[in-house]
C-alpha cells in the first residue's frame, strides 16, 4: 500500500435548519466566498513547514455555483482569506459534526465505538 491513508466515499441525506442554512448562507456572505478564485493556496508561510489540507467545496446560492479547491497551509496564520475560509470550514464541520448521521458514519468508518455526544464527547 502506497498510504497509510485510505479514502472512504459515503453518502447520506439529511437536510439542514433554517437557522443551520441561515448562518452558512450568513457567513458566506461576510467573507464574500464568491471572490475566491476557484483555486485558492494559502499563502506560503516562513514558519516550520507543515503538510497542508486539501478542501473542495461547491456551493450553490441564490441560483449561482461556485466550486472552490483549496490548498490550506496548516500553520500559516494572518492570511485573512485563509482565515475566512477556516472560519466558513469551522461552522460548516461544527453544524454537521453534531448530526446523527454523521455521527454513525464516523463510528461505523473511523472511530468502531459510540457516537459522541451533544458536548463531542466520546462515551467511554
């Protein structure tokens, strides 16, 4: 085997809130996403180099498609673009971390134990 990691495709249905649509659709507005290139790198930084994250979004939004491939550098911090797509990444991941449907994938796929709980704590 060439990696020590191996790809798992899943796909589940579930639908979001209003509140859980209104809050990605609100931030997606603050960091103006539609600007974004459709293939953003963090920029380099002068730090210890760290391997980075690869992310792939597509969004649509008010009948407008953007796909946007990112390339984030794990240490580099100030590249406010960068942030603001962490920042976007974070309550995307914060709001689905917490379904039960991503939760059994996880204990299925990654963890082979009990979901976590509302607080992310895994039982013991």
């Amino acid at each position: 085997m060439d990696s020590m990691f191996v790809e798992i495709t899943a796909k589940i249905k579930f639908a979001l809130s209003e509140k859980e649509l209104y809050a990605i659709k609100k931030r997606i507005e603050d960091i103006d996403f539609f600007s974004y290139p459709v293939h953003f790198k963090t920029k380099p930084s002068t730090e210890n180099m760290t391997s980075g994250v690869r992310y792939y979004y597509k969004i649509t939004y008010c009948g407008r498609v953007k796909e946007l491939d990112w390339e984030s550098s794990v240490i580099n911090r100030g590249d406010i673009k960068s942030e603001n797509l962490r920042s976007l990444h974070k309550l995307i991941a914060d709001i689905l971390w917490l379904r039960p449907e991503i939760q059994e994938l996880m204990r299925k796929y990654i963890w082979d134990r009990e979901p976590r709980d509302s607080s992310g704590v895994i039982p013991d």
